[in-house]
C-alpha cells in the first residue's frame, strides 16, 4: 500500500481543499475532513504506486511539502521496541524486560509525542416472552405470548499519550507509553501516577537529547474515520464487542513525520 501525505501545507486551508477533492474525485467536504485534523496529514491511501506518485507531483506544484511512502518499509508500533521496565542513565535509556535493548540519548535523531485512542463497544440481545392480552383476544386464546427483543450498549473511550523515539542509526524506533511502563530512573522524582512520570520522563529524554528534534503536532490529534482499524468480535449468538483504534494511523502518521524531518535535516 502507498501512503501519500502532507508534511507542511503551503496557503490557506480552504484554498486548497477544492484543488484536493479534484485530485482524488471527491467532494469538497470529504476533502476537508482529510485536512482538518491537521496537519501532517495523510490524504490518500492507494494499491497504485502510479497514482501515489502522480498525486505527489501535484501537491509539490502547489507548493506543499508531499511525501509518499510504501507500507512495506513501516515499522508498526508492535514492532517496535516497548518496554514495559526503563532505567535510565546519564547515557541513555535501557529496556528492563527479558532482551535488554539499548538507545544512547546522543543517538535519538526526533522524538514525536502523540496520542493513542480506543473505542469500545458492546452491545447485547435479550429477548423475553411477556403474556400479551392483545394478542389473546385477537387469536381467541390460541396465541397468548409476544416475543421482545431489546439491545443494550456501552461504550468506553481510552486514551493514552505516547512517545515514539527515531534513532538516527537504522536501529528500531522505541515506543514509550503513558501507561503500563515501570521508569525504575526517576529515583526520588518517581511521582505518584503514571501520566506524571511520562511527563517527567519525556521531559528528561529532551534535557539530555539536546540534538534530537521534537514534534507534538499529533498529541489529541483527531483521526479521520476510514483510517481507524475496527475489529468486531461476536461473544456467543448475541453478544458483540467493536473496538476501534487509531494506533495503526498514528503509526502512519509518524512515519511521515520522521521522513519529513530526516529530509529537512539534510
């Protein structure tokens, strides 16, 4: 898959929203709703390298600065290095967990700050027979029952902020997240909830990687809908549980970012 993207948008917004839907045979609305999150943004999604490329062109004679990308070159969140128990040194940061990985805080090129969302949904059937008078007179006795069926829902919505760390080597980018990671180097700083010490420990990764470049366009960033990754997940024959997440397009979204700013650091 091609993934075709702006980096910086050159203008005014709604100046190029109609030239955009043109591109991509769209209404004007659905290209705004490409945009409007924000930018960096991702604006097509293609099987066509052909297409991607072409589209590419014409954003760049617009003046914007465009990118596009092949998926197969992606390193996904789940590939990433995350680990769940950090100690930090004077050095760098050093995964706790069974492989111990290393990254040098002289060696971390861009740090990008963003926010990973869920969605859940569950919804269940009941149905239950209730005498029904209506129907007894109606059928003279014969039908003395109706059926109901009545559907209940819940959703819950969670949302995490993450820390997604570029080496400038070809090692594997690193994924802090606010929560379910143990920083065992805070020493007496360790505060008391898990958003505190993520903040602390974002905080201290920019003190001591002076040179790494930071961006925190994408934290509460809001995520058009045909990029969310929706899975459902059917619990007996009436019991549903959908969960939505924007972490697959967040990933997307960063690796843009870093393309962008390994290209300006030329």
């Amino acid at each position: 898959m091609y993934v075709v993207g702006i980096a910086q948008l050159a203008g005014e917004l709604q100046n190029e929203v109609p030239l955009l839907a043109a591109d991509l045979g769209m209404a004007p609305y659905d290209a705004r709703m490409l945009l409007a999150p924000g930018i960096p943004a991702i604006v097509l999604l293609s099987a066509e390298k052909d297409r991607a490329m072409s589209l590419v062109s014409k954003l760049r004679e617009r003046g914007h600065d465009a990118l596009a990308f092949d998926t197969r070159g992606l390193v996904s969140n789940g590939q990433m290095v995350q680990p769940r128990q950090i100690t930090i040194s004077a050095e760098g940061l050093t995964s706790a967990d069974r492989y111990a990985q290393h990254l040098n805080f002289a060696d971390i090129f861009l740090l990008v700050r963003a926010t990973h969302t869920t969605t859940t949904e569950t919804s269940s059937e009941t149905t239950k027979k209730s005498f029904s008078l209506g129907r007894a007179v109606m059928t003279g006795g014969l039908v003395m029952r109706k059926k109901t069926t009545q559907t209940d829902s819940a959703h819950s919505y969670d949302k995490i902020e993450v820390l997604y760390l570029y080496p400038s080597t070809a090692s594997s980018p690193w994924l802090l997240a606010e929560t379910g990671t143990r920083y065992l180097g805070l020493g007496d700083r360790l505060a008391p909830t898990e958003r505190a010490n993520f903040l602390k420990v974002v905080d201290l990764i920019r003190s001591r990687a002076e040179q790494a470049r930071f961006d925190d366009r994408l934290v509460g960033r809001k995520t058009p809908t045909h990029l969310l990754q929706t899975t459902l997940q059917t619990m007996g024959d009436k019991d549903r549980l959908t969960t939505s997440t924007n972490a697959s397009a967040v990933d997307l979204l960063c690796h843009l970012t870093a393309m962008w700013h390994f290209k300006e650091a030329r």
